[in-house]
C-alpha cells in the first residue's frame, strides 16, 4: 500500500507496487526514499494545520508531518520545529534526521513542506489506563513517570522550546518502561496564535480542555504552562478519572480531585496541587526546582515550610448602646467559648502535658520486626492509612495521646498519626 500526500488528490490510496498515484499521477516515492505507507491523522477530523503519516524508510517505520498552512510565518516556525527537534538529544523525544525536513512539489499545486521523525513504538498513556479499567497509579509509579517527564522537559526548556501540549495522549509507554513524549506540534500552536493577531486571520489555536492552563488559553504560554499541564496529567493518572469531571473550590480555585486519588500522600499531592497553581508565577519556575521537589518526596522531606503567616484582622465597634437581644446573645457567646475551653483543657491535659515534655525529645521510626510505619488519618488501627514511612525517618511530634507508646500526631514529613510503640524517643536532660 502506498499513499499519495498530494492534497487535491481525489484517490490516495495506491495498492500494488506503482511508482507514481494511480488518481493524479504524482510520485509516490517521496524525497527518494520515503514510501508513505498510511494515513495517521483523524479523516473525520481534518487540521487546519496539517496531517501525519506513516512511512517507510529503508524498511524502518518513521512519522511524517506535512505543513498545509501556507503563510510565511507557519512555514518558518515549521522549520524552527525541525531545527530544535535535530538538536534535542534525548530517548525521550523523537529524533529527526539531519535530511529530515524537504519540500515537494506537485504539479499545479503549492510546495508541500515535511518532515519525518522517529516513530515511538508502544501505547500512550490514555490508551494504556484505558485498558487497565481506569485503575490509577501508584505513588512509586507516579515518581518515577514525573521523574522521567521532567528530565524530558528539561531537555526541551534548555532551548528555549516549549511543548505545549502535555497530556495522556502525547506520553507514550514503550515497551520496556520508559516514557517518551510526542506531537511537538508546538510551534504550530505558536503560528496559529501569531496568525490571530493578523487582521481577517480566523484560526483557532488547539486547547485540550483538562489540561490546558489559562494563560495559554489566551495566547500568552509560558514554560510554566507545561508544568500545568503535568499536574493535570498526573490528576488523571492518579485517580483514573479525566480532570475536568472534578469540580473547583471557589475560594482557593484549585481543582477538588484528592478523595479520589487514595492511597496518595499529602506530600505528592500537595506537589501535583503547585504544578496546577492558576498563576504561572505560583508555580515551579523551572525543571530543575521540580526535580528537587521529587528528590524531597523520595526522602521523605517536607516540601514546603509549616509556618504559616497570620494577618490579625480588628474589627472596630463603635460606642452605641447594643440592643438587647444583642446584649443576650453576646453573654450566651461568652458563656459557651469559656465552657468549651473548660471542656477542651480537661480533655487535652494529659496530651498537653506530654508534649511540653516532648518538646525536649526527638522520635524516630525504629521496629526491628517491621521496615516500614503507617501513618493514618487519625489515632487508632482502623483509621485509613496515608502514608508509610522507612526506619531511621525523624518525626516532628505535635501531639502524644496515651503516653509515649500510645499514638503521636506528627506534622514531618508529613502530616498524620503514628503509633508510639513502633517508635524511639531520645530526650535531652
């Protein structure tokens, strides 16, 4: 089978072995060694862009890209794809040959500009959930495939290239693990967006809805766009589910996904949360802070620090007389704060006293039968596990309830309860 690329063709598809289109005539052998072999782009969903193929090269299966928008600047930055994706040396992104790029032409028709790229055999990472049931992730594996991204992106960032359209769909899995990331159509996404500002210009840029950021939904994309992206991705990974079925918290506008991304720690999902900040500048400012943030969660170091900044606001009364009511509903108030302290200093006395006490001390996970501690939501052997944490971690304890071999309420490395008795304390006199 071959296929012709000519755009006014009415019959591409050529069967036997025909140097030149049975439908127009035209070669079909293209740049004197590459057999188009078949149609990878949507026909039911034409680009406004361009269209990929198959072909074959020596009998080795590569990707071929062929540019329709004819204007000058979709043509240079089409080039500019090209000559980043030769200089890009990485197993993560495909290579393009030095005789990668070519223009045909055809008879009564415009130059057709191409270009051919390593074909990434495997299956991408939509398909490849699908086919699991949606079953999400696990945490190791969501280090590890972040890990692996962010060394692709770092890659790509250092040349000042973005991709622009990070998602399930453009990570593919291949066939011994490893991650690599495809459609670097960037550049087209900059053209389009470039040819809206010319006057009489209608082009719409791509936007895959879930995981495109704000600002590049405007026009104005960042590199810290593509982290957005990577925290939506890893939403989906996480939880199976496509992040635009989760709902927004309407004071913070972060995205509502965590009770559905269980058994995942506070620590990675607080980091998928700062990936997906709504304003780039709240965001990682480059791969290399991402990469520390993911050696942290590995070793079980807290991302951010727990002090957090309180602004006392005084509301000012002025002198009139209150009304009555008011007046009962205020002694009511004060009568209710003073017997819930009362109430709460009773209960918490023996806890409280304990941690005047620890304060002087420091914990450790040490169980010479078990190399691993639970930490729950809660004080208790049926609370729901959130994390685990190695032997030899340190703790930072808030709370001790039932003595030093009851349970600890810790806030490092991450936040939870732990059980007492799978611990070492040490004291300073």
């Amino acid at each position: 089978m071959s296929y012709c690329i000519n755009p006014n063709c009415l019959k591409p598809q050529n069967t036997g072995e025909s140097k030149f289109c049975l439908g127009c005539g035209s070669e079909l052998l293209l740049h004197k060694c590459y057999q188009v072999t078949r149609l990878l782009s949507n026909p039911n969903k034409p680009s406004g862009f361009g269209t990929i193929y198959e072909v074959n090269h020596n009998g080795l299966l590569k990707i071929l890209k062929v540019l329709h928008n004819q204007h000058p600047k979709a043509i240079e930055l089409f080039q500019q794809e090209a000559q980043v994706l030769q200089r890009l040396n990485h197993s993560g992104i495909p290579k393009v040959e030095k005789d990668g790029y070519f223009v045909c032409t055809f008879q009564d028709n415009f130059p057709i500009h191409c270009l051919v790229m390593e074909k990434i055999e495997g299956i991408n990472l939509e398909e490849w959930l699908e086919e699991r049931n949606n079953e999400p992730i696990a945490e190791s594996v969501a280090i590890s495939w972040l890990k692996q991204l962010v060394e692709i992106l770092h890659v790509v960032h250092q040349q000042q290239y973005f991709h622009r359209d990070i998602k399930p769909a453009n990570i593919m899995l291949r066939a011994d693990g490893q991650l690599a990331l495809i459609d670097f159509g960037t550049a087209r996404e900059v053209t389009q967006t470039f040819l809206q500002k010319i006057a009489g210009q209608q082009i719409t840029g791509i936007v895959s809805v879930g995981y495109t950021p704000l600002e590049q939904s405007n026009g104005k994309a960042v590199p810290q766009s593509d982290f957005f992206a990577l925290g939506r991705t890893f939403v989906y990974l996480l939880t199976g589910k496509h992040p635009s079925v989760f709902p927004y918290d309407s004071y913070t506008g972060e995205l509502i996904w965590r009770d559905n991304a269980i058994p995942v720690s506070y620590t990675l999902a607080d980091f998928v949360d700062y990936l997906m900040k709504s304003f780039p500048g709240k965001r990682p400012q480059s791969t290399q802070e991402i990469l520390e943030c993911l050696d942290k969660i590995e070793n079980n170091i807290p991302l951010f620090s727990s002090k957090t900044q309180i602004t006392e606001t005084t509301t000012v009364i002025s002198p009139r007389k209150l009304p009555d009511q008011y007046k009962i509903l205020l002694a009511g108030g004060v009568i209710l704060i003073l017997g819930t302290t009362g109430l709460y200093y009773a209960f918490h006395q023996q806890s409280q006293t304990a941690n005047i006490l620890s304060s002087r001390c420091t914990y450790v996970v040490a169980d010479p039968d078990d190399p691993s501690l639970n930490v729950r939501v809660g004080p208790g052997t049926n609370e729901q596990i959130i994390h685990q944490l190695k032997n030899g971690t340190s703790l930072s304890v808030v709370t001790v309830v039932n003595g030093d071999k009851g349970w600890l309420e810790i806030d490092s490395p991450v936040k939870g309860w732990v059980a007492g008795n799978r611990t070492k304390k040490t004291c300073n006199p």
